[in-house]
C-alpha cells in the first residue's frame, strides 16, 4: 500500500517544533522572568536603599527621579546613575 503524499508532512516538523519548545522553556521564559524581576525591582527603588551598580559601586541611594537615582558612595560623595545601572538593592545586616 503506498503512502500519500501529504499524510506525514507534519512529522518532519515535530523535531523542529520540540526544539522551539524546548528552547522557549529553558531559555525565553526564564529571561523575561528576569526582566520583570527587575523591572519591578527598578520601580521599587526608594531613598534610602543600599544598591549595587553595575560597574560595582556599592553606595545609598538619596534621591530618585523618573530616569535616574543620586547615589551617596562616600561623605560628601554623590554621583547620578540610569535607574537601569543598578544591578541590586542589597539587604542591611541585622545586627543583634
């Protein structure tokens, strides 16, 4: 009995087909859970927060405005960075 010859043509798409779906789970959905992450993270941001940027200044914020955040990294030391620099809000350490 022969084959037709549309019958199968979908098989040799279901590799192709997996990959994707595969590659949207390990790789797509984790990277957009990411951006939200911090995204929400950026929104969050308030005076007071200690933070990290992404060229690694350690320091605490003092005023946030739309786009940017002015960072106290040292007395008397205050720089201005994109809201999108900082890498981190970093947590206190509680003493007691």
């Amino acid at each position: 009995m022969a084959q037709q010859p549309g019958a199968g043509g979908w098989v040799t798409f279901l590799p192709l087909i997996l990959i994707f779906i595969i590659l949207y789970l390990f790789m797509i959905l984790p990277q957009q859970r990411m951006m939200r992450k911090k995204q929400q993270m950026l929104q969050n941001l308030r005076r007071g927060d200690r933070v990290v940027t992404n060229g690694g200044l350690h320091g605490q914020i003092t005023a946030v405005k739309d786009k940017t955040v002015k960072i106290k990294i040292a007395p008397n030391v205050e720089i201005t960075v994109e809201k999108d620099s900082i890498s981190r809000v970093v947590k206190p350490v509680e003493s007691g």
